[in-house]
C-alpha cells in the first residue's frame, strides 16, 4: 500500500467520500477532508477496525454449509436409475405400459 488521499482511497474502495470518513473517524484515525493523506498505517487501523466491527478480527472464517431437501420418492427414484416421476410402483401403471406396448408392436 502506498500513500493515497483520502478521495482516491475511497474512489479505488468505490465508496462515497463522506462514509470513507466517517468509517475511518469511528477506527481512531484523525481524517476530515478528502485532501487529507492516508498511510499504510492509517489503512491497516481501518481495516484492523472494520474487521472487528464485522466479527472476523480473529481470522477464522464461519463455515457455512447449504443442503437441498430432495423429496424420499426422488431419491428413490434418482437411485434406481428412473425419472422422478416414473416411479414404476404401482400394478396400475404396469398395466397402463403393457397396453401401449401392445399397442405399438
């Protein structure tokens, strides 16, 4: 990191001004102007800040874990091979397919 106003460190964060200060103002460090000159220290006690305010100032990163609810027919389905809704199960529907392959043959 190297020496940056206050204005193009906010425009490299692509954030107002006006919340770069106030952000920087609630980590300790004395800046009220866009002109004024950010250092590498200044950076880091912001981002030491921001990091505490967010919850991840102790570096370990919550692990979050989605998993998708499939319906029990689906995966009994899905298991053997068959769509989801050829299911095959019941004598109903065997009859329904012996019919229309008497019919195509």
């Amino acid at each position: 990191m190297s020496n940056t106003t206050v204005a193009e460190f906010a425009s490299e964060l692509k954030k107002p001004t006006d919340l770069l200060i106030e952000q920087l103002k609630a980590a300790g460090v004395g800046k009220s102007l866009p002109t004024d000159t950010l250092t590498d220290g200044d950076k880091q006690q912001l981002l030491s800040h921001l990091k505490a305010a967010h919850g991840t100032a102790t570096g370990e990163r919550k692990k979050i874990t989605l998993t998708k609810k499939i319906h029990q027919r689906n995966q009994a389905s899905r298991r053997h091979g068959q769509g989801a809704h050829d299911s095959g199960g019941s004598a109903q529907e065997a009859h329904l397919r012996q019919a229309r392959r008497g019919r195509s043959r």
